[in-house]
C-alpha cells in the first residue's frame, strides 16, 4: 500500500470515528428534530387520568354525578386488580371516608408538595432547554426540573418531585423519575392510592393532532368532571399535547399499569393559585396542615 491511499484510508477512518456515536450510544437530536412543547397546557378535568379503554389501568371513582366522576365523592375503585390488598384495603378505607365525611387530606388539599404521578393531571408549562427541562404546574406554582441525557445516580437522594431524567426519542419526550418521597400525605392519585420509596413512573410526551387527541378527550370526559370549563378552549384544532405515563410499585401493585393525560390550550390567563394562603378553607374541616419548617433553611 503506497503512503497516499494509506493516509487517505486513516484519514477516512478518524472522520467516521467523529461522526459516529459510540457503542451503545444514541446520536444527539438536532435542534430542528426536537418537538416544541412551549407555553401553557391546561387540563380541567378532575381527578384527571384518563382511564385506558383496556389493559392495566388507572382507577375509576365508584361514587357518579351524572355519569362522571363525583369529585366530591373519591371513592377508588378497590376492586381494580392492579392493586395488591393490602393497597385495595388503603383505597376502600378512604372511599368510605370521602362517603362519610368531607372527605380525607391529600397532598392537594393540606398544601403539600404533589408529587409524581398525583400532579400529572394539573395543567402545566414546560421549558425547553438542550441540558435540562423545567416543568411549571398550574397549581401551587409546584416547579420540577429535569436533566437530560443523564443517567440517575447509584443512590438517588429522595425528593418530592422524585429524580428525573429525560431523552428524546424522535418525536416523543421520555422522563424517567425514580426516588420520590413518601411524605405524610403522599399518593399516586386522587383515591388515596398509597405509594412506597420503590414508586417508579415513566412519562412519554408527544404532539398530536386534534383527531388523535380527540379519543383520549372522550375517555377524560367519559370519567371525569369538567371543574373548569372555560379554562380550555373547547374550539382550539391545533396541536395537543398527550402524556402516556407508566406506574410501577411492586409494594403497592401487582403489575405495572398506564394511563393518558390529554392537555389542550387554555382560553383564559392563569391566575395564582397558591393553597397555603387560605389554610382554613371553608369552615367545613380542620385547617390545612400546611408545611412548617422545625428550623430555618439559611
């Protein structure tokens, strides 16, 4: 082999080396690929997952108002079989609460940091950045960050928003969350569904079109209630964002199970919602139990 064609041949060798990716390594999204899930997405529905037409999952209310849910009464279906019986014990003792009495504390209703999946149905705001997502909920202003293209650390740090991490893949957004707090109100979900330290949920994001938005619509407005009906534009055929999102917690249920979240665009602006600044509610129940810290942050 003459010193030309050999120079040439290595030369060909280190530009393919620099434009492959490594092994086991997928190729970074350019910027023109990644989907553009800016600005406000709002959903009015309550308690807000959109129960699949079959398959695990998510829990329906036992307790109707005309056909839907009765969001004043959360009674969870106990009898779903995701749930271990330990778990449909937890979720029965609550539905008789919420038929007995005004109802039982949530993280929601006692001002409490969410959590993941319970906060999943609120309406949000995401911002895009190349190293990092941040996630902005309608109420309490709750603020979640995500890192992308990362992996989670070998001991995660419990928080009440969990570790999550992100990746594209081609038009679909995958967050990863893993160590999610157990805090003294926690659940998965409006019903009281209880939740442990091995609480595993995995969301994937992706635009839809107002035809493909519409059967997840159907299946939200099948199950739950409307509380406010102008805040999404019902005439609104652009874009839609739909979140399929996948629980997991082999303390608390006996298969992994998935459910959709379906956002429009709002009609109207957002105003503060912060729950903390009326922590006595209606006269009708105990005050909130609002977080307190034992000493000063700094």
């Amino acid at each position: 082999m003459n010193v030309r064609r050999r120079n040439f041949l290595i030369l060909v060798t280190l530009v393919a080396a620099a434009v492959t990716p490594g092994l086991g390594q997928a190729a970074a999204p350019s910027a023109a690929s990644i989907p553009d899930f800016s600005g406000l997405w709002a959903h009015p529905w309550l308690p807000g997952f959109e129960p699949l037409a079959s398959g695990p999952t998510s829990l329906r209310n036992r307790s109707r108002s005309n056909g839907v849910s009765n969001p004043l009464q959360l009674v969870g279906d106990y009898t779903n079989p995701i749930l271990k019986p330990e778990a449909a014990a937890v979720v029965k003792k609550f539905g008789e609460m919420s038929i007995d009495h005004y109802g039982f504390h949530n993280p929601r209703n006692q001002c409490w940091p969410n959590g993941v999946p319970f906060m999943l149905s609120l309406g949000t705001q995401m911002f895009q950045q190349p190293d990092k997502i941040t996630m902005i909920y309608q109420v309490d202003h709750q603020v979640r960050h995500v890192r992308m293209n990362a992996q989670h650390p070998a001991k995660v740090t419990p928080s009440w928003y969990g570790d999550s991490v992100g990746r594209y893949e081609g038009d679909t957004l995958v967050i990863d969350t893993v160590g999610i707090k157990v805090g003294p109100f926690a659940m998965v979900d409006w019903y009281g569904t209880p939740q442990t330290p091995a609480l595993h949920v995995v969301e994937r994001y992706r635009l839809v079109d107002y035809e493909t938005a519409k059967e997840g619509l159907d299946r939200d407005a099948k199950e739950n209630f409307r509380a406010q009906p102008a805040n999404m534009d019902a005439n609104y055929r652009g874009k839609y964002l739909q979140l399929l999102f996948t629980v997991e917690d082999p303390n608390v249920f006996t298969t992994p199970w998935s459910a959709t979240v379906t956002y429009g665009k709002p009609a109207v602006e957002w105003v503060e919602a912060v729950c903390a600044e009326n922590p006595k509610k209606y006269g009708t129940e105990e005050d909130a139990q609002v977080p307190t810290a034992n000493k000063p942050d700094f």
